[in-house]
C-alpha cells in the first residue's frame, strides 16, 4: 500500500485529535469554558492544515476524493471515541456506540482493502 495513504491517516488522526481537543475542551479544563475565540485561534489552524494535508495524501495516492472523505470520517469516529472515554469517561461499551464504532471500522477497511 501506497506510503501516502498511511501519511494522509497520521494526518488525520493529529487533526482529529485537535479537532477533539477544540470542540471540547471547554467541558474538560476551565480555561476554555468561555473562551470559543482563544481555542479558535490555537486550534483552527494547526486542524485545518493537518486536515488539508491529509486529504491531499490520500487523493494524490487513490486518485479519488470519496477515499479520504470516507478514511476521514472512519479516523474521526475512532478518535472521538478514544477521546472521550479518556476525557469524559463516556463509554463505547454500548450496542449503539459499538455498532457504529464496527461500521467506521469496516468503512477504513473497505477503503484501505477493496479494489
């Protein structure tokens, strides 16, 4: 597998992470519990470049931008999930959250695997 898909998903799981870390920061420190503006400022940007970045890779390697619009949300339910178990203390354990969670997986398989 092309060297580019694995990059463009690094950049994903850094510009979820981020992402995670801006939408909802405010309910896990204080600091940013009014403060939308400040956590703009310090997240957009480093987001929105590993995001760019991330689908570029993964186009420039499939040559299809539903793979990294698919491999992006697949990442993105991944992450969220991780994150908010750590932070938040929110379980995946749930027929619905483990159901949703098998089908972001299968998604990235299909996309990673299928020809």
């Amino acid at each position: 597998m092309n060297s580019q898909i694995y990059i463009g998903l690094l950049f994903f799981l850094i510009g979820n992470i981020i992402a995670w870390v801006q939408f909802n920061g405010q309910f896990v420190w204080e600091y940013f519990k009014d403060k939308p503006f400040v956590s703009n400022l310090i997240f957009a940007i480093p987001m929105g470049m590993f995001f760019w970045y991330a689908v570029k890779n993964i186009v420039d390697a499939t040559g299809q931008l539903w793979t990294s619009k698919l491999l992006g949300f697949g990442v993105s339910n991944i992450v969220f999930a991780v994150m908010t178990y750590i932070f938040m203390r929110e379980s995946v354990f749930t027929l619905k959250t483990m159901t949703c969670m098998s089908l972001a997986s299968l998604i990235i398989f299909i996309q990673l695997y299928w020809k």
